[in-house]
C-alpha cells in the first residue's frame, strides 16, 4: 500500500513539473536545417523562447516544447539556416540609394540622361539631382565621344542647367557632376588635383566631368553646404525614410544581421536612439569613419554594445587607403595595364592612419581599412603589424575590407598577423570583365579575389556584397563565391572558388567572428539569437543553376518572422 502511494505521488509531481516546463514563443518543424555547427549540423526542428534558441533537434523531439501558445511553423522540408551575414555594406548609402535615381541597371550614358532629364523636369530651381550606381565599364550603349571610357558631361549639363547634378560611382569611389555643379564648387580646366584624386581631363585641357577619389570633396562639400541648410530634424526624417526602405530590403533577401562600413557620429547617435526605442529589424554592427582628431575628441562614445536587445554594437573604425579598381583608384604596387604610369591613389594620409591605429589600439577598438590594391594592401598589413607586435596574443580581430588584388606574398603575412580578409564574392564576378585590362592576365591570376588562397593559409575570409555598390541579395553573391561564373557562362580563375559550406560559413560565422559575436549569432545552437533564414531550395545540395532560382521563403530575427509571413 505505501509502495503505491509512493508511486502515485511521483505520478503526480511529475505531472507538475511536465505542466511548469517551459514552453516555445515559436517551434519551426519539419525543416532540412544545416545548423553550421560542427557539433551538429543537420536538424530537422527548432525551438525559441525569448529570441533565442532553446533546441534544436529532431521533430519527435521538439514536441515537449510545444504549448498552447506556442507558434508552430511547418517548413514542409524548406531549408533552414542561420541568417545571412551582410558581412559588409552601407546601410545609410542603401538608404539614400532606394530613394534617390537608381543607375545600376542603365544601360549607358543616353540612360543616365534620360533619368536626369525627367528628375530636372520635376525639381525646383537650385534643387540638386543625386544618383547612384552607374559603371562604365558596364554599359552595353559604349560613348562615342569619351576619355578613359567617360562621356563628356555636355548632355548631362544640357538636361539639366538649373540644378545640380551628383552621379556617384556603383563603387563610391567617383562621381559624374554637370556644368551647375561644377561652378558652384569653382572647378575650372585650371584648378588643380588635390592629393589623393583626380579631376579627370582630357590630353586637351577639357573638363570630363568625373572627379575620382578625393577630388569628389570639392563637389561633395557644395552638396553638404546645400544639405546641412536642413533642420536637423529634417534631416533625421529623410534618413529614417531611407533606413526603414534598407531594412526592409534586407529582410527580404534573408538579411538578419548588417555590417555597416562607415558611418559618422551623428549617424550613430540617431542609430542608438532607435536601437533604445526597438525600432531597428536587423542586427547593425557599425563602424565609425571620421578623421584622427575626430576620433579623439569622440573617444568616449565608444563602445556601444548590444544596445536595443542585440540590435546595435559600435566598436570599429573605418578608414579607406585607396579607391576602387574600376575608377582606377585601387592603389597598386606597378602602373595599370590600360593607364600607362598610372598606379591609382592613396586617399588617407598615412601618418593619419598610423595616429588612428595606435589611438585603435589603446582603447581596443577594431580597426577596418578599406584597401583594394596590392600597395594599399602591403601598406595596411604594414601599419596593423606596427600595433599588432606589441602583443601578438591580443584578440585583436583587425580587418582589411576588400583585399581585392594583393601580391601573393601577403597572404602569409595577413595569416602571420591573424588579420581578417573582409571580402565580397559578387566583386569578382561583377569586376571580372575589367579586371584582366586593368591588371593584366598575370596580375589577375595571382592575386585578384584569392579567397580559396586565403583560406588555405588559414586566414578568416567573410563575405558580404559592399551593398549599394552592388546588390545586398546573398543569393548571386553565393552563386559568385561558389561558381565564379559570369554572365557568359566562362570562369574566372576557377581554382579560387569556394565550396558550399565554405560559402555558407563565410557569410554566417566567419561574419559573426569577425565582428566579435560569434557567441551570440552565426550559426543555430542553443543559446544564441533566433536569427534564421527558410530558403525554397537546400545551398549545400541543388544544382549550380537551381541556386540562383532560390527564394526567401521567411526571414526571422530574434523569433520573430519579419518577412514572409
């Protein structure tokens, strides 16, 4: 009799530690998940609870973590991963970029024209006409008239002689500009190149109308004068427009998290006032551009860390070396093959740079420098091992973003100096029909988007697209990192080109460790944000073709599906 009073009794406190067991915000079953985890990494169910991941499992298995209030999501054997990393872009620049003329798809200069004149038709008298996206390398309609590949800016400035006009470069590293505009920044066939730039002339004398690199100062500077006329207020309500059509860019294409490469401090003031009032979608992981002694005097608004539930972390600087091989500004150690004495431009003092890495270093700040060219590359690794061998265990994490051309001998010292390679797959692909002209065949073999180089030395290679210069979609940009195929359907140096599940890592926990928050995002295990993405078709497993057909099925971040429902 007391054994089965026993064993009742046991019944029944079983029975309320069942009822009191915590139960799931949301359960996703009967997915193909590639968990990224080593330990694991295949799953068929996930559960959440508070944004983050409880269990991850099998569909048996997950049912004790079902309740009446959970929200059950059948992906009917859709595949599951962690979130896309945009592992780096320009969130503001996406911004200004959707609300602004959109010129990555024109087909040439006539377009450009067209899309000015009908903007011109449209606005008040001294009201400028801003643009983005344009590469001339790209256009199918070549210029008749042109110097290095640029029409003159006549037909520009004709469409439009009341208002001013900014085309900037697909790349941001070069700008077109009409006659208004030029006069009103005192640009004549006379004024001279400022350091680091390039008012682009031709043999005659004759304003092309491009300024490359630092001489977009000159202009950009007319333009902020115009901007900064705005209230702040105003000014602050135009970039939230911009912010919340980036946002919701991202959240389509199965974005969850954001690597933003240069912003200013009132950007990330106004940043941190939304991350505290919860209204940010993504994960934003900001760097800070501004100059040395800018930097010092701001010293104390870092760090920012996890502000807004996850939503937010500043904690890097960014500083460019060099400008973009397309506009020829990518700094190189020989001249370009197709511009004779010509080896690009240096765009930040490199005494500036070195002030700026040791000020990084005191205060443990990752520094992230923009170099493309294999002199910008050499003189980066240079200036991080200065700081670097002052303690070779620090847990440094500094970055070159891009490392697009390096001289083969650098990959041993970026592995040396465990320095991450911040690279973008979709560049090469996009680039690839120039990069041979600016470089040579030679050049272009050996150290052009040596991402498998890289990661054969061991050094840590993310991935991202440099969003607006190119599309935030992951999914070519995936296509670019495991195919290098371009729209011809040749290769470009095909040894190069990484497996899936390199890929799949390079844009989720290789972006995750590169900004210090692999801990809490990258991959789906217990603990971490439930920051996932269900695709139509599996990375690992579909057809080289089939991946470029993939679509977003849903995007969730922090449990909560924000696209797809």
């Amino acid at each position: 009799m007391l054994q089965k009073l026993s064993t009742i009794c046991l019944l029944a406190v079983m029975a309320i530690a069942c009822s009191q067991s915590p139960k799931a915000d949301l359960v996703i079953q009967h997915a193909d998940v590639y968990t990224v985890d080593s330990a694991r990494s295949k799953a068929q169910s996930v559960a959440v609870k508070d944004g983050r991941i409880v269990f991850v499992g099998s569909d048996a298995d997950v049912a004790a973590w079902i309740g009446s209030n959970t929200e059950v999501l059948d992906a009917k054997g859709a595949f599951l991963m962690p979130g896309f990393i945009e592992g780096h872009g320009h969130i503001h620049n996406l911004g200004d970029f959707l609300r602004d003329i959109n010129l990555m798809h024109v087909s040439g200069y006539d377009e450009i024209v067209a899309k000015v004149a009908a903007a011109a038709a449209k606005a008040k008298p001294g009201e400028w006409i801003v643009g983005r996206g344009w590469h001339q390398e790209k256009w199918t309609n070549k210029p008749t008239e042109q110097y290095l590949g640029y029409p003159y800016h006549d037909a520009l400035s004709k469409v439009s002689p009341n208002n001013p006009v900014i085309l900037t470069h697909a790349s941001g590293h070069s700008l077109y500009v009409n006659a208004k505009a030029l006069a009103l920044a005192g640009i004549t066939s006379a004024t001279p190149n400022p350091t680091g730039g390039d008012i682009v002339k031709d043999p005659s004398g004759r304003l092309v109308g491009v300024l490359e690199e630092t001489a977009m100062g000159l202009v950009r500077k007319v333009y902020g004068d115009y901007v900064n006329q705005q209230t702040e207020a105003e000014r602050k309500a135009k970039w939230w427009a911009g912010m919340e059509l980036a946002e919701a860019d991202c959240l389509k294409k199965g974005i969850t998290s954001f690597v933003d490469a240069g912003s200013s401090f009132e950007q990330i003031r106004w940043m941190k006032e939304m991350a505290q009032q919860n209204k940010l979608q993504l994960r934003h992981w900001m760097m800070i551009r501004d100059g040395n002694a800018s930097l010092r005097a701001n010293a104390d608004v870092f760090p920012i860390i996890n502000e807004g539930n996850g939503h937010l972390t500043m904690n890097a600087i960014k500083v460019s070396l060099d400008g973009a091989l397309g506009s020829y500004g990518a700094w190189l150690l020989e001249s370009y093959s197709d511009r004779k004495n010509f080896t690009g431009q240096n765009t930040f003092n490199m005494d500036s740079l070195k002030a700026i890495a040791d000020f990084a270093w005191q205060k443990n700040i990752q520094l992230c420098v923009h170099a493309i060219g294999d002199k910008a590359n050499r003189e980066t690794v240079n200036i991080f091992a200065e700081q670097i061998q002052k303690d070779k265990s620090k847990d440094h994490r500094w970055r070159v973003e891009h490392a697009q051309h390096v001289h083969p001998s650098e990959i041993g010292r970026f592995k040396e100096w465990n320095i991450i390679a911040s690279m973008q797959g979709i560049h090469c692909t996009s680039d690839a029909p120039f990069v041979p002209k600016r470089l040579g065949e030679e050049r272009s073999r050996t150290g052009a988007y040596m991402w498998k180089a890289f990661m054969q030395a061991g050094v840590l290679v993310n991935n991202g697209t440099d969003v607006p210069v190119e599309d935030a979609d992951p999914i070519p940009n995936f296509f670019a990192s495991v195919t290098r195929q371009l729209k011809d359907g040749s290769t470009f140096y095909p040894e190069q080109k990484m497996s899936r599940e390199e890929a799949i890592y390079s844009y989720t926990m290789a972006n995750a460790k590169a900004q210090f928050e692999e801990k809490d995002k990258g991959s789906i295990e217990v603990g971490k944000y439930a920051d996932f993405v269900l695709l139509s078709n599996n990375l690992l497993s579909c057809s080289d073709s089939a991946i470029l057909q993939t679509k977003v099925l849903k995007t969730i971040v922090g449990g909560k599906v924000l696209f797809g429902k």
